[in-house]
C-alpha cells in the first residue's frame, strides 16, 4: 500500500515574505492612520477631542478631561471650546491650564527635565535590546558556523540526489 | 567576542546616567514658570452678575479682607459650611467681606438655598468658568482669603470655620 505524498506548496518562502509584507503593510497603514494630527484651528469636535484628551480630570483617578463627567472636567472642556472659538493654538489653550493647575495637569510629559526620561528611556532601552540581541546571534553564528566538513558535505549531496529521483520516479 | 559585552553595557550604561544627569541638571523651559498656586500673588479678577442681577467685581472690596467661595447647592461639605460662613459674615462684617462663586448652579437654586440657609453675602452665577479656572479650582468648597491689598492671603481647601477665619486674618494683620 503506498501512501499518497500531500503536493509541496509551490513557492513556501515568497509567500512566507508576503505575508510578513503584508502584515507590515497593514501595521504601518494603521499607525498611520491613528497617528495623523489632530486639527491645529477651528473649534471642531475633533480638535475639542483631542485637546481634552491631552489634559488630566483633577476631580478623577486615571482620567482625561476628555472622559471625564465630573464637574471640572466639564468647566475644562467649556473653556476649551471658549478659548478655540477665540482662535487660540493648541499650544496657547494647553498653556493657560497648564499655567493655572501645574505642569501635572497635562496627560503628556515634559522633554525637558526628569520628565524627558519618559521619552528617552524606551528609546535606549530598544537601542540596548537590539544590541544585546545582535550579539548574541553573531556569537551563536560564530559558535555553530564552522565550515561543513567534506563528509557532510557528501551526505547532503546524496540526500538531495536521492530525493531529486525519487521525485522523478513514475508514480 | 566574549569581552565586548561588558563593554557594550558598561557604554550603554555610562550614556544613560549621564542621560539623567544632563536632562536631571537642564533648565525645564518654557513652562518653569507654571505653578497652580495663586497664594502671595495678586488675587486674579473676579467680576459677575450675582443671582439678583447685579454686577459684582472683587476690586469693589479693596481695604477689606475678602473670603472668596467656590461653593455648590449639590456639593454637601459646601452644605455643611454654609452656616460658619454666615456667622462669620455677621460677626466680621465691618472688616471682612465674603464673595461666593456657584461652581455649577442655576440662579433659582442659589436663591433657594440663601433663602433657606441665611447669608446675605453676593454670589456670582453667570459663567463662572473662567473664575473657577483662574483660581486653579478643583474640589469644592475651596476659599481665598484675600487680603485688604488684594493680594491672596491664603488657600483653604474643603469647608472651612468662622474661628478658623478670624485666626488666619488676625494672625496676618
């Protein structure tokens, strides 16, 4: 009895390289998309929304401005919507709570000062993460990559033939 | 191979203390002079219309000691506080003037609760936004002591007493 041999996918690498390309497409299609900017003018919703949500809700614990009910959360948003329709930047609108309720009333952390850590500390992190990775795979290929010695060599080159033949074998 | 490792970390580690000791030591720009507290400085404006329709603007009271209220009818330590605010205002009237600021209420409920409460004192209704905001309002009730220059004396958070209000203004006279 002989057992029928499922067919070999025709190209297994390329369409491996097409799924990562696609995965990668749609990866940086929606950080894209979720990462474009806010309006800097006008006084739309949008720009209300994300300007909310660049401020802390003081009256709430681990809320924005932007998700908050409480009492204060709404006089913000209020005077947000004031200050837009006066055709204040988003920058000016920040500023004046940020001057009246502390640094700590923004949802973003500073780039100067300790705050910059935020920032900066993920990004060496990564950068130490790729290094120590890096060497360790070139230490694993200078471990294991040692030239095939010439009887591998003619056992791989007899296990190839054997099987280039036995795909040529009529069935 | 095996020695670069510890270099390779001992540099990563030498870049990020001195990371932190750069951005530690920087000057903290453009928002250093941020600060939440109005106490010391001069009281910022505070103008309205009070529950009756008149106007009201705290430059009215300079030479007297101002409290300024941030109070509202559905807040209950506000509740609670109500009736020390009224004997302080009948007790130190002559030197001492209050100013309530309704965080979030409609005339007919200010009317509703001084009638019921007493206190005489004007209260200001319409678009109290921008006064809240100015005085760095966060959790009611939260008075100012403002002083006969019209600079803020104090900050008091949470109710507060007619004693403990003499005793903060005799201690700064």
């Amino acid at each position: 009895m002989t057992v029928a041999e499922a067919p070999a996918p025709k190209h297994p690498v390329r369409q491996k390289w097409w799924w990562w390309l696609l995965m990668v497409a749609v990866v940086v299609g929606v950080i894209a998309v979720a990462a474009r900017p806010a309006p800097q003018t006008g006084a739309s919703d949008q720009r209300r929304f994300a300007l909310s949500a660049q401020l802390k809700c003081l009256q709430c614990v681990g809320e924005s401005v932007g998700a908050s009910q409480a009492p204060l959360a709404v006089k913000f948003r209020q005077e947000i919507d004031r200050q837009m329709r006066q055709g204040k930047t988003n920058d000016e609108i920040l500023n004046y709570f940020a001057q009246r309720y502390g640094r700590q009333v923004l949802e973003t952390p500073p780039a100067t000062g300790w705050g910059s850590l935020v920032w900066i500390a993920p990004v060496l992190a990564t950068a130490a993460a790729v290094m120590m990775l890096t060497m360790t795979f070139r230490r694993r290929r200078g471990k294991n990559g040692a030239a095939p010695s010439s009887e591998d060599v003619a056992l791989v080159t007899a296990a190839l033939a054997d099987r280039r033949d036995a795909g040529a074998a009529p069935k | 191979m095996k020695r670069r490792a510890p270099l390779v970390a001992a540099i990563v580690g030498v870049a990020l203390v001195s990371l932190v000791v750069l951005f530690a030591t920087a000057p903290s720009g453009k928002d250093a002079d941020t600060s939440q507290s109005v106490v010391g400085k001069l009281a910022p404006q505070l103008t309205g219309t009070t529950a009756d329709g008149s106007k009201v603007d705290l430059d009215d009271y300079r030479g007297k000691w101002v409290v300024v209220n941030f109070f509202a009818t559905w807040c209950p330590p506000c509740v609670k506080e109500h009736p020390e605010l009224v004997k302080f205002s009948q007790r130190d009237g002559q030197i001492a003037q209050v100013v309530s600021v309704a965080f979030d209420d409609p005339a007919s409920k200010i009317k509703e609760f001084f009638a019921e409460r007493g206190g005489d004192w004007p209260v200001l209704i319409d678009d109290t936004t921008a006064s809240s905001l100015d005085y760095a309002v966060v959790k009611l009730p939260e008075s100012f002591l403002i002083d006969p220059q019209g600079n803020v004396a104090q900050k008091l958070e949470g109710g507060i007493t007619a004693a403990e209000l003499d005793k903060i203004i005799t201690s700064k006279s």
